[in-house]
C-alpha cells in the first residue's frame, strides 16, 4: 500500500484549498444571479464541502495518474460545481468501478407500477 509523505499531504491540501475557493467563489456568483442575499454559513458550508470534494477528486486523479497540471485543472472545475453536483459526478463513478447499476432498481419499480396501472 502506498503511503503519503509529508509532500504528498501538502500538495492534497493545496488542491484541497484550490477545491474550497473556486467553490467559494462558484456559490457567490450563484447567488448573485439569482439576485439573493448571500449566508455566511451557508458559504462556509459550501467552501468546506468543496473541498472535500476536490480531496477526492484529487485522490481519483492520482488513482488515474492523471498529470498534476490537468488535476489542478479538474480539482477547480468540481470544487467551482458545487459539492452537491460533483458529488454527484464521484458517485456514478463509484458505482460503474463497483459494479453497482444505478438504474436496475429504478426500471424494476417502473415495470411494477405499469403493470399495477393495467385494468
């Protein structure tokens, strides 16, 4: 198992951080087009989420040996999303790598209530 140097911990928490700003920043203007009064809180909520979301997002790059200069790009782009429609994007990948079919259960439900539906 691979290990994190000290290194390893700062250059995560820079991407972390880059993650965390540009969802910060994503929020604000979000807010602003809609033409509503920003919540620190919610904006505090918004820039630590992000930032989890680019730790992961950050963590999947490596895993993909994706250069550092395209996983800073991808890292700002997801935290700019939003946590709430990044983490989103992570979980369709998590579960096509798990094998986990996000719509079996779904047509299965449909297919039941269609046939409830028949005279």
């Amino acid at each position: 198992m691979e290990h994190f140097s000290l290194s390893d911990w700062l250059t995560s928490f820079g991407y972390a951080l880059l993650s965390a700003f540009a969802g910060g920043l994503g929020y604000v203007m979000r807010e602003n087009d809609k033409g509503n009064k920003l919540n620190g809180w919610r904006a505090l909520t918004e820039i630590a989420a992000s930032g989890l979301v680019g730790f992961l997002v950050m963590l999947l790059c490596r895993a993909m040996e994706i250069d550092p200069l395209w996983t800073g790009f991808i890292v700002g782009v997801f935290g700019w999303l939003g946590a709430n429609v990044s983490i989103r994007l992570l979980e369709r990948i998590v579960y096509e790598r798990l094998g986990i079919k996000l719509r079996a259960n779904t047509d299965k439900r449909v297919a039941k209530a269609q046939e409830e539906e028949r005279p």
